[in-house]
C-alpha cells in the first residue's frame, strides 16, 4: 500500500467542510498545519480510497466518521487500487509527510 505508513508524522495543509481520508470527531475538521503520527493504514470502503487513524499532537485522534468513512479490515483491503475521482478528491484532507 502506498501512501503513509505507521510511525509517520503528518501534516495537514488543506482543509474542507467534511473529510474522508481522515475524520474528526465532529465529521468538520477545519484546523490547518495541525500535525500529528498515523497510527493507523487502512482504506476506506466508501470512499475507495486510503484512510489513516491520526493521533494529533495535542492529543485528539482522527480516523472515523460517522457517514463517510468505514475502514475495510485487512483482508477487504484491494490488492490493486483504483484512481480517486476529481469529486471525492475534493472531501479529501490534504497531507504532508512531516521530517
């Protein structure tokens, strides 16, 4: 699986009215540069694409919605991935690796 992996550090440097990728608490994270460790790979079964579980710095986790995002179990997770659509894109967090 591509992307990142467990033990990265992570920043967020976009930010929408509701995400899938990753998912606070209240489905409406908003905070940009918040950075944090993925503690957590999976993928999201709604939205065919990666999910993360993010422990932020300031304590919060992410990684769970309550309308968008279901994360596959391991075995449910495609050997081959399909491209993400310019919509769902669009609900996407934007992450950078953090060195």
């Amino acid at each position: 699986m591509s992307g990142f992996k467990v033990g990265d550090y992570v920043k967020n440097i976009k930010t929408n009215t509701w995400n899938s990728t990753v998912c606070a608490y209240d489905n409406h994270y908003r905070v940009e540069n918040k950075v944090g460790k993925v503690t957590k790979v999976s993928w999201s079964k709604t939205m065919n694409t990666h999910a993360y579980e993010i422990t932020w710095d300031d304590g919060t986790t992410c990684g769970k919605s309550h309308n968008s995002l279901i994360l596959a179990e391991p075995n449910e997770i495609p050997f081959k991935f399909k491209p993400i659509s310019k919509d769902q894109k669009n609900h996407l967090l934007k992450l950078i690796k953090e060195i």
